[in-house]
C-alpha cells in the first residue's frame, strides 16, 4: 500500500512536468482557436463591435491556449468520472452487505 501512494505522487509529478513545461519553454507559438476567428467576423458584420473584458492573462502562443483547454477538459472529465465511479462503488458496497 505504500508503495502504491509513492508511485501515485511520481505519476502526478510527472502529469505536473507535462503541463507546466511547455508554459516556461514555447514562446510565439502560432494557431489561432475559434475564439479569435469569431471576433474577427463579428467585427467584419459590426465595425463597432467592442469586447465586453479583455483577458488579465494570455497565453504566450496559441499551441499553449490549447494545452490550457486540454488540461481543463480532462480534470473536468476526471472530476465527473470519479464521482460517479465512487457513487457506484457506494452503492454496490451497499449490495454486497445487504446479502
């Protein structure tokens, strides 16, 4: 059991590296997301077209926009699959003492 929770801190350690290296290492990265193709046609229908915020942060490229995305979409889908998987492990624990 203990080695288990030592190679579980190695694998998130590693998980860590992989996010936060190319943050610190790619600079200028060049892809552009929909977000700004669809500023740029609002702007061709409404020359007036005026954001309602401006970001207080931007990712230095846009490779890194989408490693930011990534890594939100699967903690998300790690959160959602977690509580389920535990609330199906609660209710078949549930089963097994039952009988």
């Amino acid at each position: 059991m203990h080695l288990n929770w030592k190679y579980n801190i190695v694998l998130l350690f590693i998980a860590t590296l992989i996010a936060v290296l190319p943050l610190l290492f790619v600079k200028n990265s060049e892809f552009t997301g929909t977000d700004s193709k669809a500023a740029e046609e609002v702007q061709k229908i409404s020359n007036d077209f005026e954001p309602w915020f401006q970001p207080f942060w931007e990712p230095p490229g846009g490779e890194i926009e989408s490693l930011l995305f990534a890594l939100q979409a699967s903690l998300g889908t790690g959160i959602i699959f977690y509580c389920i998987g535990y609330l199906k492990g609660k209710r078949d624990a549930g089963k097994i003492m039952d009988h």
